[in-house]
C-alpha cells in the first residue's frame, strides 16, 4: 500500500504539472514552479520525465523556455480525470 | 412466459450490464492508477456481473418451462446456487476493497468473520437464506466503510456511490425477507431495488466521464 500511494503521489505531481501547462498554454517553468508547488531542482526532473513520455513538448525562443501540451498529453489528462472522477466514488485520491 | 420472470431477467441483465462496465473502468484505472483497492473493485463487480447473467438466464429458462424434469431441477438449483455463492464472494472481494479505502490494509477483518459467524448460526438450513443473509453483511460493511468515506472526503461521486451501495443493501434485505416468507411479490421488489442501486452506479459512471471529458 504504502508503494502505491508513493506512486500515487507521483501521479498527482504529474498532474499538477500537466494542469498547469494546460491552463497556460504555452508554459514558462516560473508558473509551472509555482501552480505545481515544486523546487526548481524536482521540477527539472519531472518535466524532463514528462517531455520523454511525449506527453510535453518544449519550446524554445531565444532564451525563453515554454512547454505545452502535446496530443498524446491532452488524451492523457482526459484520461486521468475521468480516472480522478472515478476512484473518488470509491473514497481514493490519486 | 411469467411476466415476473421476464422483469428479473430484464433487471437483472440490465444491472449485469452495469456492473461489467464498473468492472471494466476499475480495470482500465487501475492500470494508471495501480490500487489495489480498484483491483477488488474490478474483480468484485466482474463477479457480480457473471452472476446476475446466470441468475438472469435461470430467471428465463424457469420462466419458459415448468421445470418439472428432474434434470431440469437440478439444473436450475445448480445455477441459483451458483450465482448465490458467486453473488457472496463478489461482495467479500468489494468490502475487502473499499475497507481497505477506508483504513488501508488493516482493518480488513471485522466483516468477514461477521459474514462467517453469520453463515455458521444459519448453518446449511437453507442455502439461500445464507447467501442473502451473508450478503446482507458484507453490504452493511461496504455501505458503513461507504459512509466513513463519505464523511471524510466528500464529493459528488462518493454520495453517488454510497446511495448505490445503500439501495443494493436495502434491496437485499427485502429479498432476505422474501426469502424467509416466500413472497414472489417481495422478491420482485428486490430485484427492482437492486436495479435502482446498478442504476445509480450508472449515473455516477456517465458523470464521471462527463467530468473527464469537459
């Protein structure tokens, strides 16, 4: 139990990120930082994971870095908030 | 064909229809969500769809025929005993599941031995009578871990979820005393009950989806 709830909050970090790129459209890791309430050094580390899965992409202008979502990432956040939807009924938290 | 048969078969199939789509999303969740919780869930109701199928079809064929063979007697007590039993073990796997929501791994073991003291003073009397009644336990668990859950993180789903749980409890319990007094008008009652709780649990499927795709 208690290795699903570890992977469960790593889920719910990645969610936070992918909401947070959603909502900005395109993403500067400032906002990302601060909607997903993370350190610099973890949020590297999880948008770097992120980018790998395909599920962001980054865009890069000069100096300025954005991320936004990709469509393989849109599908997954439909997914996981059917998925949220649903084990709420059952009482769970992802 | 009696029309009470037909309006379990009906109700029957309908919920058993309701119950493998429940399954089918725990199943499908479970595999980005990894919980054993949704795992119990899935498999419950999976459960309790085959069985609803089988208690559909009994309801069909005891309905098309007099069942007055020896070898239709058999079958027909074979298959009701079978989706009585399958009907008990599915509601064990769902209170193991959501008790574990509700305290983690722990505290699994206060409904099962409920279930098994209960099951022992009904003894072999009547199979029936023992299924309905272990049932009715294992629902009263599900619905009271239902509750707890409710209190503590509530939201739209779980109230769905717990009137479900709540109308499936009270349809057992009538179809308990349907059972005991042998009332057909009871048994329909029941099942009706039943289906008003799978009914529920489809309300609370299609809001889920709604919610996932707005």
């Amino acid at each position: 139990m208690a290795q699903g709830e570890k992977q469960r909050s790593v889920l719910r970090i990645n969610l936070d990120i992918l909401n947070a790129v959603r909502d900005e459209g395109d993403a500067k890791p400032t906002h990302i930082l601060y909607k997903a309430n993370l350190s610099h050094e973890r949020l590297v580390k999880y948008l770097d994971d992120l980018t790998a899965k395909g599920l962001i992409e980054v865009k890069q202008e000069g100096e300025a870095r954005t991320y936004r979502l990709t469509p393989k990432g849109v599908s997954f956040l439909i997914e996981m908030r059917h998925a949220e939807s649903f084990v709420q009924g059952f009482g769970l938290a992802i | 064909m009696a029309s009470g048969a037909l309006i379990t078969f009906s109700l029957n199939i309908l919920g058993a229809l309701v119950a493998l789509l429940t399954s089918y999303y725990a199943y499908r969740f479970n595999r980005l969500v990894e919980s054993t919780v949704l795992r119990a869930i899935s498999l419950g109701f999976m459960l309790l769809g085959v069985g609803l199928i089988l208690d559909a079809g009994t309801s069909l064929f005891s309905g098309r025929t007099l069942v007055e063979s020896y070898a239709d007697r058999v079958f027909v007590l074979f298959a009701t005993y079978t989706y009585l039993t399958v009907q008990m073990v599915a509601y064990l796997v769902i209170a193991v599941g959501y008790s574990r929501a509700a305290y983690g791994s722990g505290q699994t073991k206060t409904a099962v031995p409920a279930a098994l003291v209960g099951s022992a003073a009904i003894g072999l009397y009547d199979f029936s009578l023992l299924s309905y009644f272990v049932a009715l336990i294992l629902l009263a668990f599900v619905v009271f871990q239902g509750f707890l859950l409710h209190s503590g993180r509530s939201n739209r789903f779980s109230t769905i979820v717990l009137l479900a749980f709540g109308l499936i409890f009270a349809a057992h319990l009538v179809l308990l005393l349907s059972v005991l007094t042998l009332g057909t008008g009871l048994f329909l009652i029941g099942t009706g009950i039943q289906f008003l709780g799978f009914l529920s649990l489809l309300v609370f499927l299609v809001r889920s989806e709604v919610v996932g795709a707005g």
